[in-house]
C-alpha cells in the first residue's frame, strides 16, 4: 500500500512524457511543412525578383552629387590635360602649392613639372610664355592668382593674345586660357576687388565667359581650352566652395557648354533678371523671395560676356516685357550697359512696359570697412527694391 502513490506518480510521468513527445513530433512535422513552404514561396520570390529587375520595374533616378566649383574646375583641368598632351597650366603656385585656392590640387604630382608649372611673381613674363607658346601650337592655361593681377600682363592678353588671329590674316591662332578669380573677394578693398568682365569683353578678339556653378566652371572651361581662340576664363573666389548638384550629364568627361550661350535657370512671365557669376545665385533668392508675393522671375544666366548670347535675352524680355541687368562691377560702361544698348537696339524694344534698371556695385573704388563694402555691392535687397520699383508694385 505504500509504494501505491508512488507507482501511480511513474504512471503519470510516463503518460505526460508520451504526449509530450506526440506533442514534439506534431509540432516538428508543422515546422517541416513551414519550412517547405517557405523554400517554395522563397523560390517563387527569386523568380519574381528576377522579372522585376529583368523589367527594370520602379528603378529609381540616379542620385545627383554634390560637387563644389573648385572641384569642377579641377575636374576640368585634370581631365582636358589628360585628353590633350598638348595642353598645360602655368602660373603662381599653381604647382607644388597646389594653388593658391586650390583648383589646380592633384594636378602637379600626376603630370609633372612639364605640364604644370610653377612661374615667378612676373604676370607680364609667364602670361608672354603662355602666349609664346599658344602661337607655336601648343594650348597653354594661364592662371591670375586674381585677375587684379592681370593689369600687369594686359598688353599680352590684348595687344598678342587678342589681335595676333587678325594680324596675321588668319595664318597664327593663339588657343590660350587665361583663368583665375575675378571681382568683389571679402575684406580685401580697392585693388582686388574689380570686376574685368567689361574690360576684356570691350575688346574684339577675346572670348570671355563667367561661370555661376559647378555646371558652368567645368563646361565653360573644357570649352575654353578647346578653343582655338584666346578665351578669358573669369571665376569668382567666393564661389569656389559653394557645392551644387551636378547631374550623370555632368560628370561625364565629354560634358561641355557651348561659349556664347545663355541658360534660362528659373522660368517666369513678370519681369526678366539677368546676369553673370555670383550674382545669378542672388537673382535666384530674390526671385523665390518675391514669388511668394506672386511675382515670377525669370532668372537668365549668361555664362558668356562675349559673344553675348543676345537673342536669350531679347527672347526673355519679349516674354515678360520688364528687364533688370545685375552685376557686380562698376556701372559706367558695364556689362548692363551694353545689355541696355542692344536691347534699345533691336527688337525687343518695342515690347518693354517699363525702362530697363541696372542693379551694380557702387561707382567708386571697393572700401576696406566690411559695412561699407556690403553697401558697395548688389544685395538681394536691391534686386528685391528693383524689381517692385520697375513693376510698381
């Protein structure tokens, strides 16, 4: 009698333990089946994959990158070198230093001393060299550490580089770039703070362009070199670390644009905004800033000085009727002023509601104070104040 619970316990245990285990096996079997399923469906899932990619199903754009204009122009450099042994670079530390704003970094370890040349502080000799050698054939880039600098070479890029073509009834082409940061730097007063755009572009002979963005410096400057004609090449120092968005097109060793062409950067029917450099980007905020008030802009980037693309622009004020010009250099005899003479000129006249304004710097030599030199140069304020005036709004 006493071993009775005990037995009855091991009867319990046993039973408990043989479910158990039918438990386990049916459970292992459900998993069994799971699994076989899920090889099945997984399968049926590659197969799908398989045509979804086949068809190219949802395949999203490529991610645009960001490059700065340094880096653009770079670019250009590196790659034009490398298209063309005949092309090479010289100026002031544009070598072992890398440049003085680093545009030319990379380039002196890959190409040598041959082809990117360290000059001494002498524009008038080394810019002389540059046009020397463009004449016996080869297609050298001159840089201006600023174009401040560039006075002192100005017979060379006019009196050779500019009139040898004519001169000399078409038999010697002068292929040069003269390149380097042009206009209002920060902080640094009244010698390197000019804007050469309508100096070089007063004389025939000379082609010269003005690079807004990334996509502007590599195009215009792959272009440039190309050229068979002297091209001056005017960047903007403030630009050089802005970062844009540059799309496969871009990117692509073969990308160019063609010097003498406009771009149309924001559409707009009320008044037409153009201009060159920096200060496209400031037309851009102005006019995101005056849309809000129902007012559409239309941007125009110029890109080319001369020849000035001036069909762009006649096209652009036919469309809105009102136009401002904006720049940074001075407003005697300017960029806008010419702008204003050919649009007086030619058909486009006759559309316009309202006379053309010129937004410019301050006719007087770049003060030192930083307020002062604020209030020398356009701000988005002015173009903001411009554009109501001109509308009468």
């Amino acid at each position: 009698m006493g071993h009775a619970p005990l037995v009855q316990c091991s009867i319990a245990c046993y039973d408990w333990t043989r479910n158990l285990a039918k438990d386990n096996i049916s459970e292992l079997e459900d998993r069994l089946k799971m699994a076989a399923t899920m090889k099945s469906w997984v399968r049926t899932g590659k197969s799908c994959l398989a045509v979804v990619l086949q068809r190219e199903f949802h395949r999203t754009a490529p991610v645009s990158l960001q490059v700065t204009v340094r880096d653009a122009l770079n670019q250009a450099l590196d790659e034009e070198l490398e298209r063309d042994e005949k092309v090479f670079l010289l100026g002031e530390e544009v070598a072992q230093y890398d440049g003085a704003y680093k545009v030319s970094r990379g380039l002196w370890k890959k190409y040598g001393d041959k082809r990117i040349i360290d000059t001494p502080i002498s524009e008038m000799g080394f810019a002389g060299i540059a046009v020397g050698a463009a004449m016996a054939g080869l297609r050298p880039i001159c840089e201006f550490m600023t174009f401040n600098f560039s006075m002192q070479a100005i017979d060379q890029v006019i009196n050779s580089a500019a009139k040898t073509y004519y001169m000399s009834a078409g038999a010697v082409s002068v292929p040069i770039v003269f390149r380097g940061p042009n206009g209002a730097s920060a902080g640094v007063a009244a010698q390197h703070s000019q804007c050469f755009a309508a100096w070089y572009a007063h004389c025939p002979g000379l082609k010269v362009v003005s690079p807004w963005n990334a996509e502007d410096a590599k195009g215009l400057l792959k272009a440039a070199i190309r050229d068979n004609n002297p091209v001056v090449v005017l960047e903007n120092e403030l630009m050089y670390g802005v970062p844009f968005e540059v799309s496969e097109e871009v990117q692509s060793k073969d990308f160019l644009i063609p010097i003498g062409k406009a771009k149309i950067e924001r559409q707009g029917n009320h008044i037409s905004l153009v201009s060159h450099s920096r200060y496209v980007g400031y037309c851009l905020d102005a006019a995101a800033v005056l849309a809000k008030e129902g007012i559409e802009c239309e941007v125009l980037n110029m890109r080319t000085i001369r020849p000035m693309d001036i069909e762009a622009i006649e096209t652009s004020v036919m469309k809105t009727n009102h136009l401002i010009t904006v720049e940074g250099g001075w407003p005697q005899f300017g960029v806008g002023a010419e702008i204003c003479a050919k649009i007086m000129e030619g058909p486009a006249f006759n559309y316009l509601d309202a006379p053309v304004i010129r937004v410019t710097g301050a006719d007087l030599p770049m003060p030192y104070a930083k307020m002062l030199e604020e209030n020398s140069l356009p701000q988005v304020k002015d173009l903001i104040f411009a554009v109501k005036k001109t509308l009468n709004v």
